[in-house]
C-alpha cells in the first residue's frame, strides 16, 4: 500500500482542477433556491424562554419552601 503522501503527490494535479462556469452558476442556482430565509425573532426568544425557566424553577423553589415551612409549625 503506497504512502498517503505519495497518493497525494501523485494526484497533486487533480487537486487544482477548477469545474466550468456552468456548473458553478447551476450550483449557486441550487443553493439558492434551498436556502430558507432567516427568523429575526429567533435571537431574542432564546434568551427569554431561558430566563423564563431560570424564573419559574425560582418560583417552584420558593413555593416547595414556603409550604414546607408551613407544614413545619
């Protein structure tokens, strides 16, 4: 089994090949065309529905406290 830098520096000319214009303007086409467009309110919902988790888990903890230390009397 030859060396992987051999494989490398034999088929060193294939590395260079560029495709014709057609295709990459058929692939720029293509791109095009499956790209969906981006959500603007994605970026701030994130953050809000994690400080609202960080909210409510608080809420809950306060609440378990608050009734255990009612039961406690």
């Amino acid at each position: 089994m030859p060396d992987l830098f051999d494989f490398f520096k034999e088929n060193e000319e294939k590395l260079h090949e560029r495709p014709a214009e057609k295709v990459w303007q058929k692939l720029e086409q293509k791109l095009d065309k499956t790209r969906r467009p981006k959500r603007r309110g994605i970026r701030f919902l994130q953050p809000a529905i994690v400080a609202l988790a960080i909210f409510l888990l608080l809420l809950t903890a306060v609440a378990v406290w608050y009734f255990v230390a009612q039961s406690g009397r």
